[in-house]
C-alpha cells in the first residue's frame, strides 16, 4: 500500500465494518484530493484486501468519473449479472412518486428533461435517490445543481419514477406534460407522518383529477366512477365536505386502486423489465453524485 496516505487503511477497515460511515466520509473529504489520489492507487495496486473498500469510498466522495475503464466495465458486467435476478426490495420507498402506463415510460426521459440513463436494479434506483443531488460544474463554468430520476422496472403494467425530479410534477403543468408523453401520468406525495396526503391524475396533457389535504378546494374535478362517494364516510353530514369531494384521501390508497402501491410490492407482483437511472443534464453521468450505490 502506498505510503502517502497513512490514514486510508483504517477509514477503509471502517468502511469494512460499517461503522460510523458519515463520519468516515468527513474525514475522506478532509484528505482532499490526495485521498482520492490514494484510493485510485490501491485500486490499482492493492493491497487486494482493500480494493472493494477504496471503491466504495470513491462513490461515497462522488468520484466515480475518475475511475479507470478496466473498473468501469467491471461494474458495468456486475450490474448486467445483478439484472437477470432482479427483484423487489424491503427497503423503505420514497413519500413521493409519480406512476405513467409500463408501454409508454420512454415519454418520461423527454418530458422530465432526463439524460445519460443507465441500466439499474432495485438496489440501485433506490439508493441513488438517497443522494440524488450533485452540484458539478456546467459547460461555461458555472455551478449548476443536477438531480436524478429512478425509473423502475415494471410492476403490474406501472412504471414508476423516484427521485428529485418528480418533485416539479407537483405543478399541474409538469404532470400533463408527462401525461402528453406516455398517455397517463398519476402523481403521489405523502409525508413522513401521514398527516398530509396529495394525489392527482393527469390524461393527455390535461389534469383530470386531483386532491390535496389543506389546500382550499383540497378537491379538483369530478369525481370518478371508481371513487367512494363522501356519503359513505362514517363522519359525513351534510354541508360538511365540498361539493365534489370523495372518501379517496390516501395517496397510498389511490395508488393500490389505480396503479401499484410501491409499499405494496412484493414477491408476487408481476414483474418484467428493468430499471434505469438518469439525470437531469447531459453530460453529467452519475460519477459526480455522492454515496455508494447498492446493487
């Protein structure tokens, strides 16, 4: 192992053991550069003990982009083998998600404005949206904050989308503009306590339907066929809800009736395809974006 850098091997033998890591990654940022210049070199020269463990701290620092090829095509064949077996994961979803028919998903890179995809399992959308900001730099110099998009394998004839992109489909403009591209687009946001719940439905280029707790109306549109009427609520009385309110309050709810609830998937939920990932700039790849990804 390289003298330079006496501090790598045990922040390596940290990471081994998992312990602390985000105090493991303060302190490889600390090194700067020249701990990045150390990890490069024990993935070349070793010692083999520690090679996978270097390699996992350069993502945790988000230097992927300095990788050599030889490590580059090695990752790229373990994906391809982690792809053939694929499955759903136990991990926690994100609040927030937006689901578009499994036939039309392609409309989503455009409508989103997604670029540089790449083939991803489960393991790997969903830790990449944990770190799914990187500020890098743009063509003429300037800082520039770029995000990334998950776009899942197929589940029950649904494809959805996670990551900080989805956010903009908040604004009803943005929804109908995914639902221009891939026929439909539905749109679910809860929070970590499941206090407020937001859902809408979006069918060529137009919102059709939506709900959103607090917000005054909370309801939009009318009410659809495979709606509760508000009468069967057990508080209901008259003058109490709008006019054109409903029973389906839950983002969760909505999305289990409709699409696929990503908390609801398991071992025998159809699958077929395979996920991608990508972001928000050409260019950018996801070698800047800090965090060690799963797969």
């Amino acid at each position: 192992m390289s003298t330079q850098n006496p501090p790598l091997e045990p922040l390596l033998l940290q990471i081994a053991r998992q312990d602390a890591l985000w105090q493991v990654e303060k302190d490889l940022k600390a090194l700067g550069p020249e701990g990045v210049s150390g990890l490069l070199e024990i993935r070349r020269g070793g010692p083999g003990t520690l090679r996978r463990h270097a390699l996992h701290a350069l993502a945790m620092l988000g230097a992927g982009d300095e990788l050599d090829d030889r490590d580059r095509r090695a990752l790229e064949r373990l994906v391809r083998i982690k792809l053939l077996d694929d499955r759903p994961l136990d991990h926690h979803c994100p609040f927030m998600w937006i689901a578009v028919p499994a036939a039309a998903y392609e409309g989503v890179f455009d409508a989103l404005g997604l670029y540089d995809r790449i083939p991803a399992t489960m393991a790997m959308g969903m830790s990449a949206v944990e770190h799914g900001t990187a500020v890098t730099t743009g063509p003429e110099g300037e800082e520039r904050t770029v995000q990334r998009a998950f776009v899942t394998p197929e589940f029950a004839g649904w494809r959805m989308v996670f990551g900080g992109p989805v956010s903009a489909c908040a604004e009803e403009e943005v929804l109908a503009r995914v639902s221009a591209h891939c026929g439909q687009a539905h749109f679910y946001c809860r929070d970590a306590y499941d206090d407020y719940h937001s859902w809408a439905i979006a069918e060529q280029g137009r919102v059709i339907r939506s709900y959103q707790t607090y917000r005054e109306p909370a309801w939009t549109g009318d009410p659809m066929p495979w709606e509760t009427p508000q009468t069967e609520d057990e508080y209901w009385e008259p003058g109490l809800y709008e006019a054109n309110a409903s029973c389906e309050t839950s983002a969760n709810g909505v999305a289990e009736s409709l699409t696929v609830d990503p908390e609801n998937i398991d071992e025998n939920t159809p699958m077929s395809g395979h996920g991608w990932l990508a972001v928000t700039a050409p260019g950018v790849g996801n070698g800047p974006f800090p965090g060690a990804l799963e797969i």
